[in-house]
C-alpha cells in the first residue's frame, strides 16, 4: 500500500502578493483529507482588471472535493486573507476558524451578505489546537500590522507544519501581542518539517523596525502643525491609529475617524478588548464646529482609493470639511507598488489646495508590517524546519527566498500557485501541477478570468466600438438603411463624419453581394466587420471592435 | 503708453511630468512677439487614455497667434521635449532650432511623418545666439542623461532669463559636456530676471551622483555573471549605453543592441560625433551563433513597454534569443512612477525562466538625469536670479520648488500650466489664465481631451456595452423583434442568458407603450436605455452603457 502523503498547494498568493488560499492535505492519494488556510481578495486595476470589483482565487479545485474539506482557517483580518469569506464561502460550507478579532471582521463579511454568521468559530490562540480531520491546528500568535496576527502550527501524522500567515518580528508594536520568541522556540522544539514563510519583503535588506518607533516622531510632527492636521494609514493597522490618535490628543485636539473601513476596525478592536485606550472621537458633524488647529482627523484612503476620504478631501468638501492652505496632510503609510498615480494625484490635489503634504518617504511616519530579510534568517534559524517554502510574494520574492533557504543550509521549495509538493517523504516532491486562476467578482457575477467578458471590455477600452445594424429583406437583399454608430472612436474625420463614411462604403458593398453572402449571417457579418475595419484604418488609424446585427424580414 | 510686457506661460510641463511647452513673449500686452521653447509629448495609460497612441500639449492658444511666434527653440532631444515636433509642427509652420544632436532627431521625427526637414535649424552651443524678434537665444550646455541638453539664455529688453531645460549638475558626465560652473557663472553675471528651473527631484534630500559614479559597479557585475548578460536602460542614456558596452567588452562580451529606439540613438550619436570609441556591436543574427557566457545584449525597454524587447525576452524567443536559467538581467534604469507595474511583470516573468534579475535597488547600477534638491539650491545661488520659477514638475514639485526659492531668498513663483505670468514690472505678477489640456494622438486622428471619445473608451471598460436594435413599423407600432447583443458583460445569470432576458423585459414593456412614444426617437431610445439597464443591475449589478439603433420602416 502507498504511504499518505502530505500535500501542500496553493490555490493564490504564492505567484502575486494577494488572495491568498492555501491547501494542505493529508491520507493516501487522491484521498486526502484537506484544509484552506486563508481565503482573500486582490484588487482590481485598469490594466487588467477595469470593471472589476473583486479578484478572487479560483477555487475550483477545492469546491470539486467539498466531501473532503474539513475546515477553512484565517490567520488575519486583512483583505488578502479573509476578504473571500462573503464571496465563496457558500461554496465551501465549512466551518471558519479565527482568533476572536478576526472572527469579528469575518463575521461582518457574512452578515453584510445576508449569510450565516453561525459558521464563523473563534479559536483561542496556542496552545489551544482545532481538530481537523488528520490535522490538529493550533493559532500561534505574531506580530503584524493588524492586531490578533496569527501563524498556523498544522500538527499531521507526518510531522509539524508552521505556517507563517504575514508577520514582522515586532517585540513593541504598540497595539497587541509582541513577537515571542521564546514561544516559537517552544513551537519549534520537537522538530518542523516544513515552514511556509511570508516572502514579501525578502529583498529588504535591512532589519525591520518596530511599530513603536513611529510614535515619537509623530507627536512633534502634529504639535508644530499650524491648521487642520490630517493623517492617512491602513485601517487595519490599529496601532498606528492609537499612535495617531494620542499624539492629537497631546496637541490639545480632538480627533474625528473618518472612512467606513476606519470605523468598522475600531469598532471591532474595542469589541473584542483589543483597543483599551483610545482616545475619545468626534462625529465629522461636532467636527465642523472644532477650530481647525485644535482638530485632527484620522482617514481611510492611504491607496489613492478614489471614493475614499483620502481623496474626497483633496477633491473639496466632504461630510462638511474642507482642506485649505496651511493644513497639513500626513501619509502614515508606504505607497503599494502600482498605487503610486492614485496617490500622485491626491497629493497634487492637497498640492493644489495649499495642504503641506508629508510622507513616510524618510521613514519616520511608517514601518512596514513584513518580515525583512535579516528577520526571514531569523525566523528560519529559530523554526529550524528541513524543508522552507515561500508563500505570499510574486514569483521573484518566491525564488529569491528560495534561494535565501537554500543557502542558510535547508530545502528550498519554489511551489507557486497550482504547484502541489508532497512533503511526507524523505525530499520534498512536487507531484501535480493543478490548474489555478482568477475568478472576479462582476457586478453580482462570478466571472471566470477567460471567459472573455473583461477581455472584451479592455478591447473595447483599446479600440473602440463600432455597431452596425443591417436588415435583409425575404429575399435576402440587404436593404439600403444601413445604421453605423460609433463608441469611442473620433467622430470626424478630415473627410466629414465617421459613421457617414462607413455607412457610404458599406452600402457600396452590399449592393455588390450576391443573395448566398447576403443570405447567410456568418459571411455578411464577417464582410461588414472587414468593411468597417478597412474605413476605421484608413480614416482615422483605429481597428475598432464591431457588433453587427442583422435583422432579417420575414414575409408578410 | 502701457510698458512692454515679458510674458512666461506654460502649455504643458508645470503641472506633469511630461508634454514640456513653454511660451515666453515680449511687447505690447496682447501683441507681444512670442517663442516656444520645446514641444513635447506624454504617454498614455490605461487608467485615463486607454488606446491613446501619444499625449500631446493643447497648443489651440498659440496656433491662434501664428504671425506672432517667431521660432520653436528644443533644449534636448527626450520625447518629453521633442516628441511633439513630428505631430504638431505643421500646424506651426515655424524654424526649429536645436542643437546638433538633438537637431538630428527631430529631423528624423519630420522625416517619418512625410514633413519637411529643413524646418529644423542646427544651433550652435552659447555664446552664440539666434535672433528671434525681441528674444536673442543661446544654447548653454549642461550636463543631463542624454547629449547636447541646453539650458536656454533668452536675453529680452527686459533682461535676461535662464530656461533650465532639464539637468543635473555632473562634472563628469562619462559622455558630453560637463556641468561648467565657470560658464554659468559668467552667463549670470550680469544680472538674471528669472530662472525657470527644472522641479524632478526637488524632494531628493541628497545631492545627485554622478554618471561616472555608475561605470565602477558595472564591470565586477558583469565579470561575474555566468550565462547571458542582458542590460536594458532608457535607450537616450547614451553615456550609460557606452558604460553598458565598455563593461562587456572588458569581460570579453560581443555586445548586441536590441529595440529601435537604441540604435537611433547610438545612430545619432555616431553621426554627430559624440560617440567616437563605442564598442563594436553585432547584429542579432551574428548574436545567436556567440555562447551566451561571451555575449551581452543592451535592450530598451526599461519601463516595462510590452513591445520594446525587454519585454519581448522575458516572454520568450526574440530575434532568435532566448533567456533561461543562470542569464542575468540588469535594470540600469529606475522606474518611472506609474510603470511600476508593468516592470514586475518583466521582472516576474524572468524570475520564472529562472534569470537573476537586478535592479538599482543599491545605487549602484543607476543615477538620476536631474538635479536634486542640494544641487538646485546650488543653482539658485550659482545663477542668483531675482525670480525662480519652477517647471517640469507636477504640481507638489512646483510648490515645494517655489517653497524653495523663497526659502533661499528670491521670489519662487508658482505657476501651474495656463499661468501667463509677466516679469517685466518690479515684481512678477499673474497677467492671465489661459485655457490648457492635452490633446490626443488617437490612430491618426488629434483628439480633444473632452471630446468624449477616451471618456466613452473608459465607460465601456468599467460598464460594459448593450447594443439593442429596435424596429418601428410606419404606423409607429414596435416589431417584436428587438435584438439585444452584450459585449464585456457577464452573458449569463443564474435565470439564463442575460440578453434573452432583457429581449423578453423590452419586448413586455414595448408591447404596452403608445404611439406617441413609439414615433419619438429620443423617448423610445431613452425607455430602451432604461429598461435594458434595470435589467441588468437586477440580474447581474451592472449598469452598462447602451446604444439604440432605431429602424423606422417606411410604406413600400
């Protein structure tokens, strides 16, 4: 009889950093009995995703085998990790398991949906352990920039699994549990055979720097400002909203939040006994009677989100407030890679207003919630695993942590999305390639990522639209009025109107076709499409898309 | 009698980061004489141009006063500066000037658009200078990251003005000019009214390296690699490309150049004597028959351009090149903010062919073209104008490089495009506010900005696009048949096919309207608009963009 495996297989997150979804598995091929750690969300963008609301990791493989699904575990409440949980849990119909912050945040997501919240279980952190079939799953808490960050301690017959979830070595952060290493050690004592390790920031080559370092650059920072003092940070990142909230609070102003995403978090922090003392808050409507020096508000929208405070502000007036010349607007945050022309363009917004604007650009109003290199060492040397395998990164952080395994002296594994690596035996294997992707969120629909819908919108967006209506009478001859309009194409041309020219040229056509074109749908839409081609090209350089459609009479 | 005036206005470059095009005029207020001094383009992206092919400055102001321009003046050959010549100079009908280098580019630039090249007058560098009406111009060279960059002395009766054009102060440049301190010197030394000064890196807190600084880090990098050394920079780096080429050569490389845009370059380069002991190149051909541990390809493409060959080798086979594991790839470039994305996606497809990318991360591998903050307050001081007027920037650079000035003493004017400024009174007052934007190479046609056609583009990417023919008989009854046809929509709900559904919803609300609605284009159109909508937020949350074709039937 073959031995069981222990199966190991991202479905998201290991090839981009986003909608993460991790399979394990563990019994005899085919068989096994399998867990997810995490289920989120990526963004959406223009370039390849306009319209988009949310990505989501397909997970087709795994609502294929819901019979052996025991359970979903979250390590955090960010949207990469839980944001899933609303939009594909009624696929899953398994039990969620969280640490009591996040399972707040989770059960938000289902009730916002109108879904069972009942199916969310909070898990007390290590040494508790969850059973889950062959696995019993422990919460193992660490720090990050969210509070209640947990690792995964996954105990299998073959052996103990760490995962890291996102994590930074913080041992003051503020807000929350530190970095223990004296609890990892423990975790580590008995042997691990596999670690899989956040690799976000494995090209960082300095140490990480503590959360807690913020906080007394802030507080002069606030004091020395003159006007309105307005500051944005990730929402989630609950410790720097106490930082910035206490360093308002010694300058003598009162503090108002402002974003949906800024209060649900706080809301649940309090909830949940997370945030003790946080300052006391004002509406944004008893804000707009507070003289602006002696105001601070705390925002969303760190992203350049567009309808969020962020920009609203730098767009004019919102709930009442209004930016102006000699306010101050801080960014707590790093901008993430491919955000930078959304926050540009707030920042020139503010610019324009007359709004100091100051950034994390010195390092002194941000700490990043990743571990760095020389913490990834750490934490490797600490965990002493046989076998590494990076998660959460592109491909390039994946390989690069890859190697940085392999040469502090254990295996390496490269295993991006759909790569399933079999870490019962002896080495590491990698023993099926399964097909992974993206499903977005469209509107209400689920939208697989080929099935074309997107692809015909970026086409759209590249080239235009051009539609034609063409009517074919019983005895299949096309008739005279043929309707060309156009979306997103210059109208006129040097030579007068587009669509006019297009109409002309067709109906030149069309009186030349015999009734066996004129007869059958494919080959005159097809003339039609390479008719309205050839004028788009030779007027005005443009292949535009083309919709035809034929109407054909029947007699009376 | 009113004075004369000295006008300064902005038509692109003071509010962006591209499409440079400053007007200067002197006379009678309104029949001031005028010049341009470059004219260049921007590129588009697919969050605000999609299918764009080139941005160009607005220019309607200045082509409305052609019998007052009196010459086109380009301080150096960057498409920011010169792109525009090949689209917008017949519309200008104007001499060129520019210096050699620069000269040829832009005569190849006419020449590809079928315009006449003897528009463009070869300058020579300061002290000499070119009468343009009131204006004497000369050309003061100055060291930047392409050759020949000028700063530009416009004497006027007024006094004289220093038009910075873009630059860094670099004493040894490795190729070209050096920064002349003593030549500045003595062009200031008789008084200057205003310094219009480049803004890039006002916020760069450290002063700037030089060119030189690059070649030392190059040649261990590329001793040490192993398989093929690929490097890609901005192709107008001509320096950096000889840096490139001189580190393969000593490490016994044949060196390659790949992308259209490197070997115009180094064509132009060649022809105008500035480049006299490059490195024998070979061709790709001759390229695949040399091992790839004795080759290295220079390629365009630095920021991430999906056609240029960077992009093209880390998808694949290029010109019969192929990377794979144990090749090197090095950016010798930044990335320009905004492209950040499309460079990962380079970076991540080399990581997965198994290439060690690298980057300049470090500093090692590149340097900035423009002055940082240090090296422009040595420029204020260097030059000590009354009036700074901060370009080339967005709108924070400007601010902060106005910010600046003021700070140092002088008077920082902050003038965004369309600010007509004039410097001839004591103090520098804002005369007017013209009408400024871009306008839009799309295909072959010059596009207004809000004309709607980009705008339509970007409404069917977000919304998708419903096509719906309907028609109407001669007694304004409706035919039954309405066709509805959907791109970039989800096809199908949970009921069926989206477009049957919203067939059967018009042809329901179609059967009960009136005559009177029937036989009105506008309000039938506009109760198909509506109902095809409902439809599709209901069924699927989306509200898509709808066009009607309305066929109205006459009596036979």
């Amino acid at each position: 009889m073959a031995r069981d495996r222990l199966i190991y297989l991202p479905l998201g997150g290991a090839g981009e950093i986003g909608m993460n979804a991790y399979v394990y598995g563990y019994g005899p091929e085919g068989a096994e009995r399998l867990i997810l750690v995490d289920l989120g969300i990526a963004f959406p963008d223009m370039d390849s995703t306009p319209g988009v609301d949310v990505i989501l990791p397909d997970i087709s493989w795994l609502t294929d085998k819901l019979d052996r699904l025991e359970a979903v575990f979250i390590t955090h409440a960010h949207e990469d990790h839980v944001g899933g949980v609303g939009h594909l849990s009624p696929h899953l119909k398994t039990p969620i398991h969280a640490r009591k912050f996040t399972a707040n945040l989770a059960r938000r997501k289902l009730a916002e949906k109108g879904q069972d919240v009942g199916l969310v279980k909070t898990a007390h952190p290590w040494p508790a352990q969850i059973e889950a079939g062959p696995f019993k799953v422990g919460f193992l808490p660490v720090s990050h920039s969210i509070p209640e960050s947990a690792a995964l301690v996954i105990d299998t017959p073959a052996g103990r699994i760490i995962h890291s979830g996102d994590f930074k070595i913080d041992r003051t952060p503020v807000v929350g549990e530190p970095f223990d290493d004296a609890l990892w050690a423990e975790v580590a004592r008995g042997g691990v055979r596999a670690l899989v390790c956040d690799s976000t920031n494995v090209f960082s080559k300095h140490p990480g720097r503590s959360e807690a370092e913020v906080k007394p650059n802030l507080e002069p920072l606030v004091k020395s400002a003159k006007g309105m003092f307005v500051a944005t940070t990730f929402a989630s990142n609950v410790a720097r909203l106490q930082s910035l909230a206490k360093a308002g609070e010694a300058a003598g102003r009162s503090i108002c939040l402002m974003g949906r995403a800024m209060r649900r978090m706080t809301e649940a922090a309090v909830e949940e006994g997370i945030l003790t003392d946080f300052p006391k808050t004002i509406s944004p409507e008893d804000a707009a009677s507070v003289p602006r020096e002696n105001l601070m508000l705390i925002v969303t929208g760190s992203q350049g989100e567009r309808r969020a405070a962020s920009a609203q502000l730098s767009r004019g007036k919102y709930f009442g407030m209004e930016l102006k010349d000699g306010d101050t607007f801080l960014f707590s945050s790093k901008t993430i890679p491919g955000n930078e022309r959304d926050v540009a363009i707030i920042m020139n917004n503010l610019s324009e207003l007359g709004v100091d604007v100051v950034t994390e650009a010195d390092g002194l109003y941000h700490v990043s919630g990743h571990a760095n290199r020389p913490d990834l060492e750490t934490v490797h040397q600490l965990v002493d695993p046989q076998i590494v395998i990076p998660m959460h990164g592109e491909h390039r952080h994946l390989r690069e942590h890859a190697k940085l395994a392999d040469r502090l002296g254990r295996v390496g594994v490269l295993a991006p999305n759909g790569t399933m690596v079999d870490l019962a035996g002896n080495q590491p294997e990698v023993v099926d390639h399964v097909e992974t992707g993206r499903t977005y969120l469209d509107g209400s629909e689920l939208v697989g990522q080929f099935d074309g819908v997107v692809r015909d919108r970026l086409r759209m967006a590249l080239n235009g639209h051009a539609v034609v209506a063409v009517m074919v009478d019983d005895d299949d001859e096309v008739l005279e009025d043929t309707w060309v309009d156009l979306r997103g194409l210059p109208e006129m041309d040097k030579g007068g109107p587009l669509a006019d020219r297009m109409e002309d040229y067709l109906a030149r056509q069309l009186a030349r076709i015999d009734t066996r074109t004129a007869g059958d749908d494919e080959k005159l839409e097809d003339l039609i499409i390479k008719g309205v081609r050839k004028v788009a090209q030779d007027e005005v350089g443009k292949r535009p898309e083309v919709t035809v459609l034929i109407t054909r009479l029947a007699a009376e």
